[in-house]
C-alpha cells in the first residue's frame, strides 16, 4: 500500500519528477551566497522532508560544494533544463531539501525561518515575523 501524497512537482521540462509523502518537518528561507547564485535572486525557498519521504523520478545531476560550518552541500537539479530542484546536507544527514518552485502547488508553504540574515540584499523582502538568524539555521524543531 503506497503512502498518501502531500505534495508532488517536476523541473521546468518535466524530465525530473517528484512526490513527498509527508509535511515538511523545517521550512525556511536562504540568503546565504550560494543559494543566492543557484536561484539566481535574493533567497531560496525550501521544504525539508525526510529523505524516505520523497520518490524522485529521472536522472538529476548534482553540484557539491563547501559549507561555512565545515560540512558539504549537495545541490540537485535538471540535466536538461537546469531546474533547481533538491538539496543535502552533511549537518542534516537523511533530511532532503526541495525548492519550493518545483512543486505544482505550494500554497502550504510558509517559512518557519530566515537563514543568512547578513546576506539578504536589500531589495528581498522577507516577512518581519518570522524568526530571522544572522547566520545558519539552528537544529529544526518538530512541526506539531
């Protein structure tokens, strides 16, 4: 018996596909640097699931890079179209982040947090009332 589907998405070409079969357990915003280069914007929106809680379909290539912390992070995303689409890191080990554009619908999502406060352009505009952290985000607390 397959899980319910809490929310399903798909690159710009749709050659890469996704299913998440459970809420998000963290939401946030980015301004560090490199998510400002990989959206090519201000921030990135992300969701963060259980790693088992999402079935990719189609072939994503990846891109790691060096955290400010130490650690590594994974950036997944189209071979064919270039779509952003998923995101691991080595502090978060079986948690899989997805950029919140690649769902079909997104109107659940709401930041819980705003990470690299100190990168955010001036022109990105966040909601005043969400908890914002000058630096990265603190380990996720359960969503009830």
């Amino acid at each position: 018996m397959s899980e319910p589907i809490f929310a399903s998405g798909h690159c710009l070409c749709g050659a890469v596909q996704f299913t998440v079969s459970s809420a998000p357990i963290l939401t946030g915003q980015c301004h560090c640097d490199h998510c400002q280069r990989a959206s090519g914007t201000g921030h990135m929106s992300l969701a963060f699931f259980p790693e088992t809680k999402v079935q990719i379909t189609g072939n994503p290539q990846s891109y790691a890079s060096p955290t400010d912390t130490g650690g590594t992070n994974t950036r997944y995303f189209c071979p064919s179209c270039g779509s952003r689409l998923f995101g691991k890191t080595t502090m978060r080990p079986r948690v899989l982040g997805v950029a919140v554009g690649a769902f079909a619908k997104h109107d659940w999502f709401k930041p819980d947090r705003i990470v690299y406060n100190r990168n955010k352009p001036a022109w990105d505009f966040m909601d005043p009332n969400v908890p914002t952290f000058e630096e990265g985000s603190p380990p996720p607390s359960p969503k009830a």
